[in-house]
C-alpha cells in the first residue's frame, strides 16, 4: 500500500540525492581549470594491505552496479579520437588464494581457463559441470568470495538469503573439499599471533596489531590478517606492472590514467587501441 510505497520512494531519493552530493556536484567542484579534467591523488600508505587508496576525489569508487549509478560512470569520456580501455586481473585474490594454499583443483582450473566458480560448485555439490544451473554456480561464487574474506555462516546465509544451517553446511564442505585453504587460514593467523605481522608472496610485510585483542575485534582483526596478505600480494602484483607500464607503452599514443586495485585504465587513439592492449598485457602479465 501508501506507506511501502513511499518508503521506496524515500529510498530512491536518498540514492540518487547521494549519487548527486557525492559524485554529480563533487565532481564538476574538481574539474581543474586548466586541462578540463577531473585529477585524483593516490596514496601508498591509504590501505593497511598496501593496495593504493584515491582522494580529492576519490575516483576508485565510481558507481557501476546501478543503472543511475552507470549513468556518472558515462561520464567519464576519452579526449576526441581517443578511446578509453580497461585491463584488469582476472579473479586474482582467488588466484593467489589457490597459489598460497596450494589448491591442485584450483590451480588446475585456472591454469586451463576452466570456470572457477563452476568447478568449485561441481566439487562442492557433486554436480556435473555439463548440467551446471546458474543458481548453483551462483552459490559456490558467493562461498568462493567469501571465504576469501572469512565470512560467516551468518554472512553467507545473508547474501544468498538462505537459512544459516545450510549456509554453514555449505562453507564445512568447502573446507572439506580444498583442506588446504582451512591450513592456510590457521598457519597465517598462528604466523600472525607470533609475530604481529603476515607476509605477501613478495615478503612485504602487513601489521597486524590487533590480532591477539579480545571480544568483537578479535574476529575483525583475524579475519584481516587471513586476507591481507591475499589482497597485499594482488596489490604488489599491480604496482609492479604500473612501474613496468611506462616503458612498456613509450612510442603508443597513450597515457596510463587510473589504477582501481585490481584494474588500469587508459586512454588510447582510436587506431592504436589493440596495440596498446597487446603491450599492456605483455606489463601486466
């Protein structure tokens, strides 16, 4: 009835009364008078896990997963003749997640372009891959990110609105099937405890001061500790390819614009696009 109805109503105009303070006007206040554009800063120390965090404005947050919120992102335009272009990584924290857990299914599957999510699920819930259904790939999709991010059964249950019995039965059976991720967790904050800091692949170090704290922080900060080196090693892994991206792109008609995490954006002419995207792989890879 009246009151649902103008409960969406006030909803919608809180989004989009959002979307127009936080990105509409905000945007157009950093347009620098002289190049027309809009310049972000970044900041190495932004994120305890290393990766690089945006401001003045932030430009890592740019809305996509609503229809007004892709409507700012069109925004963004290429200079004439130009074109902009977006390489990003591939599902890498779960890429590195089957590295340093050492996950032969997981490794096996990335390494011969097989569907991640399908083959978790087939594994998982004994389902074939050829008669794999969108809602069971959507399930193991949800563990797979979560887990990566130590989420509870609670958690789990809530994001695919299901009872939290079944959510936990489903998170026990992941372990179960790829033990090794169970290890990893256990290793990394017991390396934690001992130490007060973990490591990424690189040997960059990640403190971790909260990890033998007491009551509500104490799963926060072991949960942290669980995914800071997953998301540290992705974070090292970009930056080394933007610091090999200069020499990489020397003689193309293009300029590296925008790093968002696990993304380069670029702005390229129109004829030298696939050029561009070849040389950038070649940095990236």
């Amino acid at each position: 009835g009246q009151p649902a109805e103008l409960a969406a109503r006030v909803l919608d105009w809180r989004q989009v009364s959002k979307l127009k303070s936080t990105y509409t006007d905000a945007l157009q206040n950093h347009i620098n008078p002289e190049t027309g554009r809009v310049h972000t800063s970044y900041s190495i120390a932004g994120a305890n896990t290393g990766r690089l965090a945006s401001t003045d404005p932030n430009l890592q947050n740019i809305p996509v997963r609503t229809e007004e919120g892709r409507r700012i992102r069109e925004a963004f335009v290429a200079g004439p003749g130009m074109r902009l272009v977006s390489l990003d990584y591939s599902q890498i924290e779960l890429r590195i997640l089957a590295h340093v857990a050492d996950i032969p299914a997981l490794k096996t599957a990335f390494r011969d372009g097989i569907d991640i999510h399908a083959m978790t699920a087939s594994e998982m819930f004994g389902v074939p891959l050829a008669q794999m259904t969108p809602e069971v790939r959507r399930r193991a999709k949800a563990i797979n990110f979560g887990v990566i991010y130590g989420i509870s059964g609670f958690g789990l249950a809530r994001n695919l609105r299901i009872p939290r019995a079944e959510a936990q039965a489903f998170i026990d059976t992941y372990f179960e099937r790829f033990p090794g991720i169970r290890e990893y967790m256990d290793r990394t904050v017991a390396f934690a405890k001992e130490n007060g800091f973990v490591q990424t692949l690189f040997g960059r170090k990640i403190h971790t001061p909260e990890i033998n704290a007491k009551g509500p922080t104490a799963g926060f900060a072991r949960r942290a500790a669980i995914n800071a080196p997953i998301q540290g090693a992705a974070a090292d892994i970009i930056r080394r390819a933007m610091i090999r991206m200069p020499e990489a792109i020397r003689g193309l008609p293009a300029t590296m614009l925008l790093q968002v995490h696990d993304e380069l954006l670029f702005e390229v002419e129109d004829t030298a696009v696939d050029e561009l995207i070849a040389a950038a792989r070649r940095a990236m890879e």
